[in-house]
C-alpha cells in the first residue's frame, strides 16, 4: 500500500547563486529534493549545465538528487547522470520514441525514473508507463526557463494523475514545475500533487523565509 505522501519540496538551482553553489544548497538543507534542470538548447531553448556539475556538488548534499533532462535524446546520456548521482532521473515523453526502452534503461541502472510532460500533453500519453515509473513531473509551465507564470490551465492534468495513480495505489511521486509559490502551492497539492518544484520563489531574496512561506501555505 502506497497512501497518502507527505508533500516534499525540490528546490530547482537554476535560480541559485552559481558563484557559491555549496551555499545554495547549504541554504536549502532543510528540504527532501533537489531539482537539477538540465537544458540543451536544442529540446528548449535554453542552456544550462550538465553531469559534471552534478557530480562536483554531490558530496555536498544528502539531498535526493532529482534530475530533470530537459534535453533531446536523453537515452545516450543515461550513464553520465546516474555516475554523477543522481537519484531520480525523468526525461520529457515528447523528447523519445520508446519510453518503454529508456525506462528500463534508467531503471537497469538500479536508478528511479521520472517520466514529464510538457504543458499540452495530455496525461493519457504516459498512463501505459505507470506500472513501470517512480514519478511524474508536471510542466506548468513551458521547460526552458525559470521565474514564469504558472499556467493555471493544467490544474485538471495533476488531478488527472492523482485520481489514475491512486486508483491503482500505484507508488508514485507526482510533481509540479514551474511557477510554483505560496500563491500556487495550496492548489497544486489540493489537486494531489506530493512533491513541489520551485526555482526562482525559494532563491530569490531570503531563503529560509521563503520556505517557510511555501511550507506554510500548503498546511
Ligand atoms: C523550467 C524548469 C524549472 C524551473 C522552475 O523549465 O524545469 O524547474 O527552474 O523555476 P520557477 O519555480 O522559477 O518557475
Ligand atoms: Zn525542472
């Protein structure tokens, strides 16, 4: 049995101080994830980093390392993040052709896996992998950058996700990304997600206040 989970936040670096990554994390100690956006500018268009920053960080942190491949062929990548540490790994549906390959790729390499979708894919792409996935990240808004407006419009997705995963009592994790704050918090976990992805509304300005405000405003 699989039951209610408690709802665990997954601070994203991309908006952390990259001059003193140790600190940020340090910063940010207190919570269960965290949320590492690798980005190709191919995939999205944008750039951000790769597994040597992962693994350079990984003895900083006791934090599960939750990597988020925003990137195109993501199967040719799979032993370099699972050798940097990364705990969890998810990939976007819409960057492969065979999920059902990567999966056990990923999970053959005693790694869990993560499946996410952009903002107009609709759920029922992904329903035949849940017997196989430890999570599902939700996009709320377009991957590619931080700090953008939640996009209210995919609410029903995450209920959606709770209602197909719930039904089968099914051990997995759903999380939202994007424009996640204490405005959007309450909604999003009412809706039943479990795990919160939030960039630039933990790193901007006061750190420990600001997770305190996310904290509180899902109570
Ligand atoms: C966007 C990334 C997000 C981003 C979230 O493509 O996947 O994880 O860092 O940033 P905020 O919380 O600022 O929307
Ligand atoms: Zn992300």
């Amino acid at each position: 049995m699989s039951g209610p989970k408690k709802v665990k936040i997954s601070p994203s670096i991309l908006s952390a101080d990259f001059s003193d990554l140790e600190r940020s994390i340090e910063d940010v100690k207190s919570t269960e994830w965290l949320h590492l956006d690798v980005m190709d500018g191919h995939f999205v268009p944008n750039l951000t980093f790769g597994p040597c920053v992962i693994d350079s960080i990984r003895d900083k942190s006791e934090h599960v390392f939750d990597t988020h491949l925003m990137i195109s062929n993501p199967g040719g990548y799979i032993d370099d993040f699972v050798d940097a540490g990364s705990d969890i790994i998810t990939f976007h549906v819409e960057a492969v052709d065979d999920t059902q390959n990567l999966i056990e790729d990923i999970k053959g390499r005693e790694t869990k896996v993560g499946l996410s979708l952009k903002p107009g894919t609709e759920f029922e792409t992904i329903e035949e992998f849940l017997p196989d996935i430890d999570l599902i990240l939700i996009m709320t808004v377009e991957p590619g950058f931080s700090g953008q407006e939640f996009m209210e419009e995919v609410v029903p997705k995450i209920k959606n996700a709770r209602k197909a995963v719930d039904e089968k009592d099914y051990d997995i994790d759903i999380a939202v990304d994007g424009g996640i704050s204490p405005k959007t918090a309450g909604k999003v976990v009412d809706n039943g997600a479990n795990v919160l992805v939030s960039g630039s509304s933990v790193f901007k300005g006061d750190v420990e206040k600001n997770l305190r405000g996310l904290r509180n405003s899902i109570e």
